[in-house]
C-alpha cells in the first residue's frame, strides 16, 4: 500500500462531482455524498465498505471497552448503526447504537494496522474523525494518527478485522453513508425502464427484502449477473451465478473455436429456505444443463451438477421444498429433480402451444394459493400464463397481454421476465423491452387478481411510461450503476464481464486493470481478455485512461463499440511508433464467423505513454443510431476521430453493444497496458 500521490488527491474534487452527475442518472435512491456540513447529528447511519459491500460492525454484539471493530453481513441492527458525534472543529466521534461506546484507535497509536475498537467516549483525539468527500463515498481520518480507517487486506470477508493505515486512496478505505429511519413508502412514480441496461431473459425473487434479478449473458463471462433491489425500482451490480463459462467445451476459452451466442440463455434462478442456499440452473446449446449454488448472492458460487437433459427456457418452483422445473418452447413440460437438484424424478408434457397462438417459451413457475402457474412468453410481443391445481396439469391457458405497446418510443413489447410478491402482499411484473442497439432492458409494471388469474395495469391502453411506485418501505440504498471506476480493489467489480473466459494470469487489478496480450491475431472477435461493460441508455460516454508505455511492437489496444459489427479507437505499435486509431469495419456473419477485420479510418502519431480513449453512444432504440470516438493527451481536451459509427440495431445477436477494452497482439506475445480508470457518464 501506499499514500495517495498529489495527484490523485486532485481528482478528489472532480471525482465527488462526477459521481454525483453519474449515479443522479441511473439511480434515484442513493446515499447522498457526506461531508461534515451534511452529516446529521441527529440520525443512527449504517456504514458500507465499497470493496466488500459489508458494514462496519461491532462485533458480537459486545459493549465492553476494547471490544473489536469489524465487518459482517448488512443487516441494519443496532450493532451495525452509529451515530456522528460533534467534536468541533470538522471531527466526529462515532458512537454505537447498541453500546454508547466510539470508535477508538486502540492505545494512541500512529502506525499502520492499529486496530480500531470500541471504548468509552472520552472524545480524545484518537477517537475523532475527519469526513473527507471520494466518489460519492467518505474517508474516515483519524484525528491523531492522520490515517484512514480500512478494511484490513481489502477482505471481503464477514468479520474481517477494522484498522487503520495510512490514506492511500483504496477501496477498502471508501465507505458509503446510509442513512436510517428516512423512507416513505410507496411516494411519487417511476419511469420505465427501471434499468437502461442490457439485462434481458429475466429472472426475478424476494429474499427477505431484497429483490434480485438474473439475467441473460451468452458468450459474456462471468455469466448470469445478479440485480439486487430494495424497492424494486432502484438496481445494483450484486454478483454472477456462473464465476466462468466451464460448460465442458474449450470454445468457451476462445481456444479451438469461439462460442458466440451459446452459453447462457434464459435461465433460472431461485431460493431454497430450508437450507438458505441460492440456485441458478441453466441449459446450454441445447443439450445439457447445468446447476450452480451459493449461500450468498455476492458469495462463492460453485457448479454443483450437470444434467444430461436440456430444460430450456427453465423456471424453478420450490412447493413444499420439492424442486419443478417448467420449460420447453412449444411443447412445455414440467420435470421433478431430485432433492438436491443434481438430477430428475419424472417429466412430462403438461401443454402443448395451439397453432394459433404460435410458439411460447420463457417459463416460469409459481404457486399462488392452491394453483399452479406457468408464466410464457410469445417471442417477442406477448405473454400468457397456464393454471392448474396439480403441477403436472392439466393446465388452462389466458393471454396476458400481446402487441401491447410499450413504455420506450420505437422499442418492442415487454415480454417474458417473472412475477414477484412484495412484504405486503402486492404483485409486480419485471419484463425486458427490446431496445437495440443497446440490448433489451427491464421493464416493470404492477399486477392485480381477478378469479386467481393475473391482470396486468395498463396505462391508456399500454404499458406505462410510469406509475406509482411499489409500497415498499425501506431505508436501504444501492450502489450506482455508473461512474468511476480506477480498479484499486483486489477483484473485479461485478459491473466487469469478459468476452469469453479470460485468462486470468494475463490480467491483474489492484492497481489500475493492467492487461497483457493473451492472444496473437488480427481479429478482435479471436482475442482473449476483452473486457466489457454495459451501455448506459439511452445515450453515455466512457472513458479510459490508459498507459501504453509497455506495448509491443504489433500490438492493438483501446476501447470499442463491440458486438457483431464493431469500430474502436485504440494505440497501434508499429516499428516502434505508437498511433492512435479510429477503426471500423469489423463484422461478421449470421453464422458469427469473422467477415471483417477492420480497417483504420482515421489516425495520428501519440507520444508519451499515457492517452484518455472515449466513446460516446446513442443507444435508443431504432436504426441510425451512431457512436463517437475521441482521445485526449491531457485528459482535458478530447479530439473526434474517424467518421461517426452507425450502429446495428438487428436482434439476432440478442446481446446489445457493449463497450469493450482490449489489448492483443498480432506479431508476438510480450506487450501489456494499464487501464488506470474507467468512466461511464450519462447526460
């Protein structure tokens, strides 16, 4: 570890102001930056550490003198609330709800690692913080020593010990401010959708009170990212159930063939109460499926069998702690799997779709009372539900709704998703809306009863724009799904996927995302270590800074507009001389084989080693749409590039664009690049 450079300390300032112009965009309920002029005194606040997403806890609940500081699991007890006291002069003391006692830095000490406990308030020095302003999150700085309480080693851990240690800036050191007691339920409205992003193929539960949402990744790796909720309106980044694509074929590593639009397609995921575990199950290339678990959505998740059967389209239900499974397109069928899901009792066809309605599929199952419901969809501008008292039917049929028009001028019909009960008993429908180029993004809308069959709210006619928001009341915030990122954590954020597997010992993050060439080619589409991020609609920019000072000759890095027909700006080294590059034509077929490597359009000599890349993108949905790129040598004044890129805003590839940033070499292996930050900024 280190101190924070004059440099960094500068970006302070414009960081704070650009997180707050960013998270305003994407995200409504969010912990409003903390500074000793916005802290209120009179409020209990939780405190989140940005690397682990877990709160500054006392631990086991202890009230004496010299009891341990560390993290846990959020739960909002008192153990995990503090109070900000006033010392004067811009420092606080931080005194526990449960015990009256403040955080202390044990014994007066100066040095790094000295533990921070509990102990009475005697409102000395060393029990007195500073609030400094980073991103969107605070530093705690010690009054006496002048340093930062952390996270020790950037664990993630529960119980991981609190310390403090010189300011060098980590994520460890940032925490967000929650500030308790302060919601109204169920106030004012929502616009739809409740996420412009990529997350299509839906799958939505309620654990506690918490909502997650798993989606949809095909070649993109980790795979079936998790949305977490609290008031289903406002979303975050949570984890992936599948850590990588290991679905026993080496395409999935760009190694021996590539694996463009398999993988993971509509999927299921759920809860199981009686051993608190989280299940993800999955058909590949329609032939097999596989099943993940985990005891915590952002925790370890491990594939736990594969199933020689393809259940396509698959919805689980849990009814009485036996696992169905509803799927199939066309001919729907529900299997009983075994009780630790690593294999199937029965199957059998319940419904077969009539010739007049066409093809169903997406399914999801539920129990309501004492029916049995299966949720499908008509792909891709309807959706229906199936009845019965029995899970093996037979079931009867009703339309839900179809060619009903949708909340985002010149998208598509919201369609397939799931259905979720809220703490008081409400229903609600998250769907996607097709919105290419930028993808199809979730979409939600509230559903009522009439004679045990759902009923969709409309609005004039159609999907509403907006309604009023769920009658959920919550004190619990989330993460922004835009902003900086400057990759000081020991892992990935999970906002992160790689296009394909990446190999891991050509990359490391820590300090800055610093990217080795993992492959020798001409072709972007064969590279290896192609990281990518979501397109925030319906328009953003990303930028990257990134240190080129160590690349080969032959060697090709930047930041692209990816997916089947894709343009990039990047450094090219060739003979020693660094360009930067506007390059475009990069295609390939319906089949998903390379037709076009790309052809420079634009460029000019660079110099110096360092180089600010952007992107910006206009994702709403329809054809024409373009994306701009630009580069800066002094991160202040950004030159276009190349002529503007059209966008394609066919289906077929079903992932919307993505940014991506590469590094890959087509003479020799040898070159590396540091990515020092990532922005991605939205009007």
């Amino acid at each position: 570890m280190k101190a924070a450079s004059p440099r960094r300390r500068r970006w302070r300032t414009a960081l704070a102001a650009m997180a707050l112009l960013a998270g305003g965009g994407a995200v409504a309920v969010t912990a409003s930056p903390a500074s000793a002029a916005t802290i209120d005194t009179s409020a209990s606040y939780v405190l989140v550490n940005r690397t682990s997403g877990k709160a500054l806890d006392l631990y086991n609940q202890a009230t004496n003198d010299g009891a341990r500081i560390t993290q846990w699991s959020r739960n909002d007890q008192a153990q995990q609330q503090w109070q900000f006291v006033d010392s004067g002069g811009g420092f606080y003391r931080l005194r526990s709800k449960l015990s009256g006692k403040v955080l202390d830095v044990t014994g007066n000490s100066t040095a790094d690692g000295a533990a921070v406990i509990q102990w009475t308030d005697n409102n000395a020095a060393n029990q007195q913080f500073s609030v400094q302003d980073i991103d969107g999150y605070i530093q705690l700085i010690n009054r006496n020593s002048g340093k930062a309480v952390e996270v020790q080693g950037a664990s993630t851990a529960d119980g991981a010990n609190i310390v403090q240690y010189t300011d060098w800036n980590g994520a460890n050191q940032q925490w967000q401010l929650v500030k308790l007691g302060t919601s109204t339920p169920g106030t004012g409205t929502f616009t739809n959708p409740v996420v412009w992003q990529d997350f299509a193929d839906g799958d939505i539960i309620r654990v506690g009170d918490a909502y997650y949402w798993s989606a949809s990744t095909m070649h993109y790796s980790p795979g079936a990212p998790i949305l977490r909720s609290y008031d289903l309106v406002n979303w975050e980044y949570a984890g992936h159930s599948v850590p990588r694509l290991d679905f026993d074929s080496t395409a999935y590593d760009l190694s021996g063939g590539r694996a463009y639009v398999k993988g993971i397609w509509a999927s299921a995921f759920n809860y199981r109460p009686s051993n608190s575990t989280y299940y993800w199950l999955g058909c590949t290339e329609f032939n097999r499926t596989y099943v993940y678990t985990a005891s915590a959505v952002d925790g370890a998740w491990t594939k736990k069998a594969r199933i020689n059967s393809c259940y396509y389209d698959a919805g689980l239900l849990f009814d009485n702690d036996t696992p169905y499974v509803a799927y199939g397109n066309g001919t729907i069928s529900v299997a009983q799997l075994s009780a630790d899901l690593t294999s199937q009792v029965r199957a059998q066809t319940v419904y077969t779709t009539p010739s007049s309605i066409g093809t169903l599929e997406g399914a999801r199952m539920y129990k309501r009372g004492n029916y049995y419901y299966i949720w499908l969809t008509r792909p891709a501008n309807g959706q229906y539900v199936l009845r019965s008292t029995s899970p093996w039917g037979p079931y009867e049929q009703r339309q839900v709704l179809l060619d009903l028009p949708g909340p985002i001028s010149g998208g598509g019909v919201p369609h397939q998703g799931g259905l979720v009960q809220t703490q008081n008993g409400d229903w609600w429908y998250m769907a996607f809306t097709d919105a290419f180029p930028g993808g199809r993004v979730p979409t939600l809308a509230p559903i009522t009863w009439s004679n045990d069959w759902p009923v969709l709210t409309t609005v004039d006619g159609r999907w509403g724009a907006t309604y009023p928001k769920p009658n959920i009341s919550t004190s619990r915030t989330v993460q922004p799904m835009i902003g900086p990122d400057t990759f000081t954590s020991a892992t990935l954020g999970h906002r992160w996927e790689w296009n394909h597997n990446p190999d891991t010992s050509r990359f490391s993050v820590g300090n800055g995302l610093r990217l080795s060439t993992a492959t020798v080619t001409n072709d972007l589409y064969n590279a290896r270590n192609t990281i990518t991020h979501r397109i925030q609609g319906p328009a953003s920019t990303a930028t990257i800074e990134l240190n080129y000072s160590s690349m080969a000759n032959g060697d090709r890095a930047g930041l692209a507009m990816l997916r089947d027909s894709s343009a990039w700006i990047g450094v090219r080294k060739d003979n020693g001389v660094t360009r930067v590059s506007m390059t475009n034509g990069l295609t390939m077929n319906s089949s998903w084989a390379t037709t076009g490597t790309g052809t420079e359009a634009a460029g000019a000599t660079v110099t110096g080693g360092r180089i600010w890349l952007r992107v910006t993108a206009d994702i709403r949905p329809g054809s024409g749409r373009t994306a701009t790129f630009s580069y800066s040598t002094n991160g202040t004044t950004f030159t276009i590039l190349g002529p503007a890129f059209t966008l394609n805003n066919a289906w077929q590839f079903f992932m919307g664009y993505r940014f991506g940033i590469f590094n890959y070499a087509t003479s020799a292996l040898g070159g590396t690049v540091i990515v020092t930050r990532f922005d991605l900024t939205a009007p």
